[in-house]
C-alpha cells in the first residue's frame, strides 16, 4: 500500500450507514426522551432524516428508560 492511499475499514464503512436527523430542538428533545419515535416524526413531517431511518431507529432502542428520580449529586 502506497503512503496516502486509502483503504475502507470498518469504520469508514460504517459512516456510509449513518443518519442524521434534522427538527426542531422540541421534536428532537422528544425523540431523545422517549416521547416520540423517529418513525412517527418523520410521519407527520416534523423530522426529516437523511439517511437510513433504520439506524437512527436502532441508535434510539439501546437507550434505556431516563429516571426522573436519579440523582446526580449527592450530598
């Protein structure tokens, strides 16, 4: 391999799957919360993905349930 040529590695090749989603701060914190799937905002026209909706709907089911009860700071 000559110095400068570029070969895919997997992460490269992981950047073609990507997503990006683009709305409002209030639709996005939704979809962030829970509040809304990507699937649905995307339905009603209040979120447009470029890219695989697929990955971004996957990104969103390995978070967990927030806690509105966890504490931060302690005394």
């Amino acid at each position: 391999m000559a110095y400068g040529e570029w070969r895919p590695t997997p992460m490269s090749r992981a950047a073609d799957r990507s997503s990006r989603p683009k709305g409002s701060e209030d639709d996005l914190r939704a979809l962030l919360l829970g509040e809304a799937s990507a699937a649905d905002l995307v339905q009603e026209g209040r979120l447009r993905v470029d890219g695989d909706l697929g990955e971004l709907s996957g990104l969103m089911g390995l978070l967990g349930a927030l806690d509105p009860d966890f504490v931060i700071v302690t005394p």
